[in-house]
C-alpha cells in the first residue's frame, strides 16, 4: 500500500493494513440485480486512477492541503457562474423600468418565454452534460448565453425579444444540476452543503414579472449588487443608448468573461483537474470513496431513470421544491410592490429592499454551515422556513396599522426562505448516488423549481392589491405544510439508513466477515456508478 504524509505510527494504526481473511466477492445482494461484473463495465471514471480497493493513504494535513485548492477555486468559480446568471436572468426586470419598448402583455409573454426555454430543455441539457465533459460543456453554455444577452441591446420588437429569452432560459437551465454534480465530485458529504451555500448566497429569489413599477426583486447578494447597479444606471441621460441596452451590454459582456473563465479554470472532474497533480487528483478521489457516491459516468442508464421517478424520496424533494418555489414565485414578483405601498417612492424602495438580501444571504451560510456540522438536511429547512411564516403573519396581522417600520422588518423576516432551495441542492447531492440518477433527480427538482415560480405569480392578484393578503395566507399555508413534508422525508431517511445497517450486520454475521472485511467492501462498491437503493454502503443524509 502506498502511504502518503503517514508516519510510521500512523501507518500501523491504519485498518486497512491489518492482516484479516480476505473479502469474498461482492454477491448480487449488494449491488441490485447487477453482477460486479457487469458493474465493472459501466463503472465510474474515476477507476481510471484508483482502484476499486484502496491503494494510497493520506494524511488528515495532505487531505487539508487538497481541500484547500480546491476551495480556492472550485466555490469561486461556481458562485461566479451562480451570481451572473441571475443577474442575466432578471435583466429584464431591470430593462422594464429603464426604457424596454416591450410592454404590456407583450412584455409578459416575453418574460415567460425565458422560462419555456428552461422547461423544455432542462431533460436534455443534465443528459448532454453527463455525455461531455461538464465543466466545458457549463461554459460554453454561459458563452452563448452572454452573446444572446448582449444581442438584446439590438432588439426591438416583440419577436426578437422573445427568441431572445427563450434561447436564453435554454442555455441557462443547464447551470444548477452542473455545478451540484461538480461539487458532489469533490467534496464529501459533509462538506458538501457549505459549499453550495457558498455559491447559492449570490442569489435566492428567480422568477421576476412586470407590476407596473420598479420591482427588482431579487435576494441574495445579487440584490445587493443589482440594485445598486440599476439604481446608477437609471441616472443615464444619453440619448443614443438607452438604459435598459447599458444594462443588457454590461451584464452580457460580464457572462462571457465569466463563461471564458470557466473553460480556462474550471475542473470536469478530479480525474480532469489540471490544478492538481496527479498525486493530489487520486487523494481528490480517495476522500469521497466512503461517501459511496461516485464521481462521473458518462453513460446514460434508463434503469437508473426509472429508479429516480419510482423513489417516493425524488416526489418529496419535488413537493419540497413546489411548496418553496411557489411563494418564490410570487414574493419574487411583489416584494418590491409590497415595500413600496408602505408609502415609498420606486428608488427608495430600491434600496429599502437590499437588507433583505443580507438577511437571506446570512440564512443561507448559516443552513449551509449548521446542514454540515450537524450532518442534517430538512432540519436546515424547517429552520428557513419558520421566520418567513412569521413574516408573513406580521404583514397579514399589522396590515392595517401603519407601522412602517415594522412591516419593513416584516418583508425582511420573509426572505428567510430562499435558502431552502440552497438545501434541497445539497440534499440531492448528499442522496442520491448513480450518475444518471443524479442527473434526472436535479433536472426534476429545477423543472419543478420553474414551474412553481410561474404558479407564484398568481397567487398575487391584481383585485387583492394593494394588500395581498389572500397571497401572504397561501404563503403561510404552503410553507406551514412543508415543514411536515421535511419531517417526514428526514423519518424516511433515518429509517431507511437503519434497514441498510441491519442488512450490513447480517451480512457480517452470515460471512463472518471483520469490519476491516467491511470496509474493504465497501470501498469496491463506491466507484460502481451504483444508485443508492443498489448499494446497501451508502448512507442516507436526514
């Protein structure tokens, strides 16, 4: 066995090296209806530099190392990716104040067409991200769509502009599932929820529509630098370029800087990671072996479709995201609509807005950070959750009593609840295993993300203006039912967590095997490309 950064100590304390009966073969009962044989052929890449048993070593200080660099531009890149496509995403909330010729109805056919482009192509684009190498294939996405960004200061008319944001939401649907399954091929479990947190704090909020006034209603801190942004541009006086094309110029010339830098910088995979040395690349893939969950397979395999759209846990996740995106979908569109009735003018409610993205921003590093520590999921999400409900019974309850300052506080309270989409990334990172499986479990999760958000507009109707209260009940009431859906996928979970071990120790006493034998195979099992119902190794997250 080869050591590295061990000492002589280290090296006989280490399990692996004590002399223990040899593992028998892995039998069909670990892997599914599968041989390891048959596993083999359609097994994970990473067994291009490791084997399917640990061959190398490394110690706590040279695995530090290693998370490091990658720490040092994995997070970054990703939360660079993150924040430019929301900002490119609700450039047309922006234009619709500052001059945009489309209008009216046109205007809301136009920022739906984004959202069709999404729908419809978020199946295709996870499946070609899994066949190429995902992090060019990520980049020239953001390449292209930073061209069409720009192409929109050009645009006039309604057909332009509609071609234009339905190519848009086309090349930007791939973003979300890539860059979980970037983080999930190089980090472990958890480490993984901080990570996503880190990229995800850019932004929470997605779905934007026109309200006849200033509504830049986004969270996170593209809010912050958004608003600001929209805020100075508004003061442009040139009569030969209007804001809205200053807009769409500077945020389409920023993606493909972006986009240029990801194909320059960003690793497909730890196999394909030119930052590390070779060495570093093998610890890379040796720190998420016990994880069970794999790194990259470039075969698509129906049966792991079929397991991810017959697993009652994706059909939580998706009633998790629906019940979360919806009130996204409408406080997205009318937080900004809300602050403003309190008796502000449109730039003053432009910065009255921005702490709200502080506070959703300090929500989600805190469930990113309390999600790993504590190796918890839906407990992340309940703790979201609670202060947007409250928030919304204080609008709701001081509606008519003139407090300003209250009610403001109210709004901010509200956007606690971004950061659960933040979780319910991790939450697919850190359970689901198999390539394909986790490739069709987050185009599910963002498909219903989208359509929850188009739903959200409406539960904001213009005859409840300008109070909204039917609105803020359906906000309390879906999210009020969540938080009984998040405890019952964490039951879920723990139970089955609790089934595998059983089997596990059954096992054991059947073969008389060691832990050492164990963990030996348990190492076999975790580059197979397995989903996790077929591998009786890898842990559930609650």
């Amino acid at each position: 066995m080869t050591t590295h950064g061990l000492d002589k100590k280290d090296l006989e304390e280490s399990p692996f090296d004590e002399k223990a009966s040899p593992a028998s073969p892995a039998s069909i009962e670990h892997i599914g209806s599968d041989s390891i044989e048959e596993s083999d052929a359609y097994a994970d890449e990473a067994l291009q530099l490791v084997g399917k048993e640990r061959t190398s070593q490394f110690s706590d200080e040279f695995n530090r190392k290693v998370r490091r660099k990658l720490d040092l531009l994995i997070p970054p890149l990703c939360a660079a990716v993150y924040f430019t496509q929301f900002l490119d995403k609700t450039s047309l909330n922006y234009a619709s104040i500052m001059g945009l010729p489309i209008t009216g109805q046109n205007y809301n056919l136009v920022s739906m067409a984004f959202y069709l482009g999404f729908l419809l192509f978020e199946f295709p684009t996870v499946y070609l991200s899994q066949k190429t190498r995902a992090a060019k294939y990520l980049g020239v996405n953001i390449v292209l769509w930073g061209a069409i960004l720009m192409l929109h200061a050009v645009g006039t008319s309604f057909g332009a502009f509609f071609a234009l944001r339905f190519l848009l939401g086309m090349c930007e649907s791939c973003v979300a599932p890539t860059l979980i399954l970037i983080i999930t091929m190089f980090y472990k479990k958890d480490e993984q929820a901080s990570r996503i947190s880190w990229f995800y704090v850019m932004v929470c909020a997605k779905v934007l529509r026109y309200i006849k006034s200033s509504r830049i209603a986004q969270n996170g801190l593209t809010q912050v630098f958004g608003g600001f942004i929209a805020y100075g541009v508004s003061f442009s006086n040139d009569p030969h370029l209007a804001p809205y094309k200053i807009i769409y110029i500077m945020l389409g010339g920023l993606a493909i800087v972006v986009g240029l830098s990801v194909l320059i910088w960003l690793p497909d995979s730890p196999i394909h990671a030119p930052f590390l040395t070779q060495e570093e690349r093998i610890a890379a893939l040796e720190r998420v072996r016990n994880d069970q969950g794999g790194v990259t397979n470039k075969k698509i395999k129906r049966k792991q479709i079929f397991e991810a759209f017959t697993d009652i846990r994706t059909w939580l996740i998706v009633l998790t995201t629906m019940m979360t995106s919806i009130p996204n979908g409408g406080l997205s569109n009318f937080s900004n609509l809300i602050i403003k009735n309190f008796g502000y003018t449109s730039r003053q409610t432009l910065i009255l807005s921005t702490p709200a993205g502080a506070v959703a921003s300090l929500m989600t590093l805190f469930c990113g950070w309390y999600s790993d520590r504590k190796n918890e999921r839906m407990i992340p999400i309940i703790i979201a959750l609670v202060p947007t409900i409250v928030g919304a019974a204080m609008l709701i309850g001081l509606n008519d009593s003139g407090e300003k300052g209250a009610l403001l506080f109210a709004t901010y309270l509200i956007g606690t609840y971004g950061s659960s989409l933040s979780t319910v990334y991790a939450y697919n990172a850190s359970n689901t295993s198999g390539h394909t499986k986790k490739s069709t479990v987050n185009a599910m999760t963002l498909l219903t993300f989208s359509i929850g958000n188009i739903i959200g507009t409406e539960i904001f109707l213009p005859k409840d203006a300008p109070a909204y209260i039917p609105g803020k009940i359906s906000i309390m009431v879906l999210l009020t039912v969540q938080l009984g859906i998040s405890l019952l996928l964490r039951w879920i979970n723990l139970r089955l967590n609790k089934k595998k071990l059983s089997q596990i120790e059954a096992l054991k006493r059947s073969r008389r095997w060691t832990d050492a034998d164990i963990q030996k195979e348990r190492e076999k099992h975790a580059f197979l490309d397995l989903t996790d119902q077929e591998n009786i190794y890898f842990v559930y997250t609650s």
